[in-house]
C-alpha cells in the first residue's frame, strides 16, 4: 500500500471516534497540535536536520534510553561517526567504544551492521519505504516509520511507548495494548490521523505531547491542545481517573519460585509506588511472563500498561527487588520459574522509546 501499512478493516475503522473520522474535524485537530508544537515543542539536536541518517542514529539511541541521557553521546558519535560511510567503514570495536554508557550493546553492532548494508545496497543512500527500511539490522516498524516520517516527511504511522499512552486515552481504550487487537487498533488509529503532506511536523507533534503534556502520572489536561480541539468528546472518552492520574499508581503482587530441589516458595511484594514496580520489574526481566494487569482502585475494573506507565527510577535497584533476586538465585537455574500473580502487574513493550 502507498503509506506502508496494514489495511484497514471495517471493524478497524468503526472503533476509531467519529471526529477522527471527519476530515473537517481531523484537520483541526492537526492544525492545533502542529501549532502548539512549533510554539512548545523541545529544541533537540535531531528535529534540527532532515539527514535520515542523523534522525536514525538518534532514534536507535532513544530506545530504552531518555532523553537527557542520549544527547551527549548523540553529539559524540556523530563528530567521530558524521556520516554513514564513516560508521560503515569503522571496526564493530571502536564503535562500541562510542556506544559505551548506553547499554543494550546490540543496538550498537546492528547500527554498523545496517551501515554497511545501506552502502552496499543503496550506495549509502536510505530507502524511503518502510518495508525496505525494516529489512535493515535494527530497524522495527517504529523506527521504519520515524526515518521515514522525519527525514522524508512522508506519511507513516508513528506508536511508541508515548503515544501509545496518548492514543488509548483519545480512544478510551482499557484493553491491552500489546495484543494483537490492540497493536491494530492503535496502528490504524495512528494512520487516520496522517496527512498527505508535512507528516513528519505532525508526528514530532504527537510524540512531544505524549511526552511532555500527556504524561503517565497527572498529565496537564488543562494545556492540551487537542483537548480544547476535540472538548466534548474528549470529556466524555477520558474519566477523571485517566484525565489526572495514571489509573493504578500502587501494585501487590507475589512471585512464586519453584523447583525441583524442594516446595514451591512465595515472596509477597507490594503494595510498591510505580517507580518500584517499574525498576523491579526491569531487575526481573526474564525471569517471569511479561503479562499481568493493573486493577483501578474502586472500579472494579482493570486495564493493560506498558512500561511508559512507570516513571523511570534513576536511582538504584530497590532493596526488595535485591532480595528477590538473592532468593532466585539460590535456586537451580536450570528449573527456576517466577511469576507474578495476576492480580496485577504490567505488560512490557519491547522496544519503548522514552521521553
């Protein structure tokens, strides 16, 4: 298809709001929000230039990463590393070199990796599409549709942690964002609201808001551009619960161990603040299934949160998540097997890119 991206069904279409559907209406909505970008968005060093290859090294930095954190190693590579033939021609090593401090090292051999592929089959020129972009080491359908968005400003739907987090509360959606069901019905979303021209301002625009106005914990409701745009419907889509807070800020939880040296053992863990929540759960990874919910206080009811849910601690692991992991490894771990109860918990996105 032109843009890129799935079709979409009836059914797809019918879950997306009426106002979104309009093109009167979804014009305004663009006008407001690129207004307010060009007036509140962030001076960052890659919405400076439009070299798909500085905008690529830039989102490959920001997975996993913040912000703040990325910028100095960003200035950094790129003196040693200007332009892509200067990164294809580099040793795996001294590109680690440059990448050390910001973990998740594979992210470094595959930005090599897709160096050397980018000059030997497009002679160190980025392709446009996202399918072709997506075939290169690295390169996801996010980080496909921001080169595409950014560098070229060509119409390409954009879903990362920030707006996930801003798609489901315009479309009050409580199911799980990282099924199958959710993905589509968030990545069609995303596609309705492109424009045939200037996608990439649009875009910039949606992440900026998710990240600095519609925020996991108290997002400022009152400045949202797009709430004034979209007032009525927007009121009666997002409760006062999701308008002022992320849902559920305290969880408990168990994790159960066991193995075959002896009884299963549990450890209750909570209630914790999200950043606990959070911090143990990344101290945790792979030790037990990602999947859990998230119940709202007196509702009754519960939702699905990704790790955008969860402000990131920038201190160290807490005591707790220290004493589960001294209790994990005293036993065989070869038949090791840690699960959180249902009750509640999150769903993790594998490739959030933070704020």
């Amino acid at each position: 298809m032109a843009r890129n991206s799935l079709p979409r069904t009836d059914a797809d279409v019918q879950a997306i709001p009426a106002e979104f559907r309009d093109s009167a209406s979804l014009s305004e909505f663009r006008r407001r929000l690129v207004s307010w970008f060009r007036r509140h968005g962030r001076v960052l060093p890659w919405r400076e230039t439009a070299d798909p290859y500085r905008i690529w090294v830039s989102e490959i930095m920001l997975q996993q990463t913040t912000v703040k954190a990325v910028i100095p190693y960003y200035e950094r590579f790129l003196d040693r590393f200007p332009d892509i033939r200067s990164l294809a021609a580099a040793s795996e090593g001294e590109v680690l070199q440059y990448w050390e401090g910001l973990g998740y090292y594979s992210r470094g051999r595959n930005l090599r990796l897709a160096a050397i592929a980018v000059c030997d089959r497009y002679a160190g020129r980025f392709p446009e599409t996202v399918a072709e972009l997506q075939i290169l080491p690295g390169i996801g359908r996010y980080t496909a549709g921001a080169i595409r968005s950014f560098a070229f400003d060509l119409p390409a739907p954009i879903v990362e942690a920030n707006t996930l987090r801003l798609y489901c509360r315009l479309l009050a959606y409580d199911g799980d964002p990282t099924s199958s069901a959710g993905q589509k019905l968030l990545w069609s979303f995303a596609e309705s609201l492109q424009p045939g021209k200037s996608a990439g301002r649009l875009n910039q625009a949606l992440m900026e808001l998710g990240a600095t106005v519609c925020l996991p914990v108290n997002p400022m409701c009152e400045t949202c551009p797009i709430r004034r745009a979209n007032s009525a419907a927007a009121e009666s889509r997002m409760s006062p619960a999701t308008r002022t807070r992320t849902p559920v800020m305290r969880c408990s939880f168990t994790v159960r161990a066991s193995c075959s040296a002896g009884p299963a053992r549990s450890l209750r863990c909570g209630p914790r603040s999200s950043h606990d929540v959070r911090s143990l759960w990344a101290n945790l990874s792979g030790c037990f299934s990602r999947s859990c919910t998230r119940s709202r206080p007196g509702s009754g009811t519960s939702r699905w949160a990704t790790t955008a849910d969860f402000p990131q601690r920038k201190a160290g692991m807490p005591a707790r998540a220290s004493a589960l992991r001294a209790e994990r490894s005293s036993l065989p771990r070869s038949r090791t097997r840690l699960r959180p109860d249902v009750a509640c918990g999150m769903a993790m996105s594998a490739s959030s890119r933070l704020s």
